[in-house]
C-alpha cells in the first residue's frame, strides 16, 4: 500500500506546493500538509472530531449523502 505524502507549505515554491496537493487529492482525496502555523491544540481537537465521525455507525455516516453530488455533503 502506498503511503500518503507528508506535504510542507514552507518550501516558498508554489508550482511544487499545487502539484503535490493536487496529486495528493487526486490519489488520496485527501493531503497531509505540515508546517501550516496552525496550533497544535486545534489540530489535535480536528483528529478527535475527525475520530468521532468515523467511528459512528455506517447508517449514522450515510444520513449524509447526497447522490445528487456524488455523496457530496
């Protein structure tokens, strides 16, 4: 299984930074960016939330979708 990239904003070079979101996105739909300023608090409380999403029952996550937009909320 392929490893998710790990992405820094600190490197100061924009084309980079666009492309690796952008494959990360595309591969993943997700990016996992380092070096943001933000405060290690509210990245840990977003893990948490994050958590509490997930491990809800199937039919709790579902109440949700959207097929409209494909799941879309």
């Amino acid at each position: 299984m392929t490893q998710m990239p790990v992405i820094s904003l600190g490197t100061g070079d924009a084309d980079a930074l666009g492309q690796q979101l952008g494959d990360s996105f595309k591969t993943y739909g997700f990016a996992t960016v380092v070096d943001h300023g933000l405060d290690p608090a509210l990245v840990a409380k977003a893990w948490a939330l994050t958590k509490e999403l997930f491990d809800q029952p199937g039919a709790e996550k579902m109440r949700g979708f959207d097929n409209a937009v494909a799941g879309q909320r």
